[in-house]
C-alpha cells in the first residue's frame, strides 16, 4: 500500500464525508472515492473495496434514517433485494478476471460514461409519468441488473435506481431515494464480502473514512427528509454536474 500523510488521510476523510452526505441525498457518493483512492495510489482492485466497505456504513446510516420514517417499503422491493445479492456475487467474480493494468484505464472511463448519463437524464427530468412496469417487471430487471453492476462497479449505483424509480415506476424523488437504499445495500454488502474474501480492502482507511461517511449520510438523510423535492433536485444536478466535469479534468 502506498505511504499516505496525514494530510492525505484527512483529505480523503473530508471527502468521505462529502461523499456520505451526497449518497443520502442524490448518490453518487462513491464517484467521489473511488478517483480519490486512486489519485492517491491505492491499487484498483483495493480502491474499489475500500470504496465499498467504507461507503456501506454511510448508507446503512442513511437507510436507517429514511426506515424510521417509514419511507421504505421492503415488500414492494422484496425480489429486487433478493436479485441484487445474486447480481453481485457474480458481478465480484467478474470483475476480477480482469487484468489489473486494464482497470487503470477502464475505471476512469467507467465514471466518466457514468457521470454523463446521469446529467444527461437529469436535464431531460420531466414531471413524474405513469408508470412503465409494475413492480415484478421493475424488480427482476433493475434488482439483477444493480446487482450485476453493484457488484462489478459500484460508483453512481444509488443516482441509476434513483433514476429508475422515477422514469419505471413513476415514483417521487424522496420514494425513489428511500427505496433504493435496500437495494444497494443487498448489492453492497455481497460486494464488500467478495473484495473481503479475496484481501483487496484497506481496513484501516476503510474504516477511518466509515466515521465521515456516517456523519454525513445522517445529515444528508435529515435534510432530505425535511426539505423534500426542491432541495434533492437541485442536489442531483449540481452534484452529478459536477463529477462529470471532475472526471473530464
């Protein structure tokens, strides 16, 4: 592992936070990290574990946050949770076959492609439509298809099934966030027990940005909560405007 100063370390813990209290609101929290670790010289495989082990603890912050509201509907997203775990275990498989050197390369294109759909979607935001699958058809394509990419990838999973909820399902912005969450949890936590099982986590920067994360999913999760539509809307936009111009520099 590369040496890190304390400045790097309390870098990489503010933008832990930064990143926690995005995810809450319009995810994208681990487009933030995962360039972050690599820009500092974690090697990709261990970035995108360490991304994954420390991001899980923001969103099982937040989640709780958006539960004790009674905002999430578990049943309704049953299947989809139960697809996502499955997408995932082969999704960390798959993603190890690749060669090391060919993840330098496809990670930053990766975020890059990620972070243009996303801000192209959002300016094409139109008010919430009927919706286009009933919930069995919406769970066993977007819970496989979060696992798989959860699993594979990770960053910008929460803004993509925000996106789902509302333009599939029809779903208001807060609905879509809160419903999300167990989703990329599922996908989540079977991602960080594969990169786990295989030795590619920094446990101790890991852990060390889990503390931010967590302060900033609470905050992030409570603003959301309270303020509504306007404030995400305008979050997702400026946030997910930002990253693509980030990865573009």
């Amino acid at each position: 592992m590369p040496e890190l100063s304390w400045l790097s370390w309390s870098l990489l813990a503010l933008i832990a936070f930064v990143a926690g209290f995005t995810s809450a609101v319009a995810g994208g929290g681990g487009m933030l990290i995962l360039p972050a670790l690599l820009a500092a010289g974690v090697p990709p495989l261990t970035a995108m574990g360490t991304t994954k082990l420390q991001g899980l603890f923001g969103l099982l912050s937040s989640t709780y946050s958006f539960f004790r509201v009674k905002l999430i509907d578990t049943r309704r997203i049953q299947t989809a949770i139960y697809l996502a775990v499955i997408g995932s275990a082969f999704g960390v498989w798959l993603i190890q076959q690749v060669d090391t050197s060919s993840l330098k390369t496809l990670l930053p294109v990766g975020l890059l492609l990620v972070c243009l759909y996303l801000f192209i979607n959002l300016l094409r935001k139109k008010p919430p439509a009927p919706a286009k699958l009933n919930d069995r058809q919406f769970n066993l394509l977007v819970g496989s298809a979060a696992g798989l990419y959860g699993g594979a990838f990770g960053p910008g999973i929460g803004s993509m099934l925000i996106a789902a909820f509302t333009s599939l399902r029809g779903d208001l912005l807060l609905s879509a966030i809160s419903n999300s969450k167990p989703i990329i949890i599922a996908a989540n936590l079977v991602g960080c027990i594969g990169f786990i099982w295989t030795g590619h986590v920094w446990w101790q920067l890991a852990l060390s940005m889990a503390v931010s994360q967590v302060i900033g999913a609470q905050l992030g999760a409570r603003m959301a909560i309270q303020r509504g539509q306007r404030f995400i809307e305008l979050m997702m936009l400026v946030v997910t405007g930002l990253l693509a111009l980030s990865t573009l520099l």
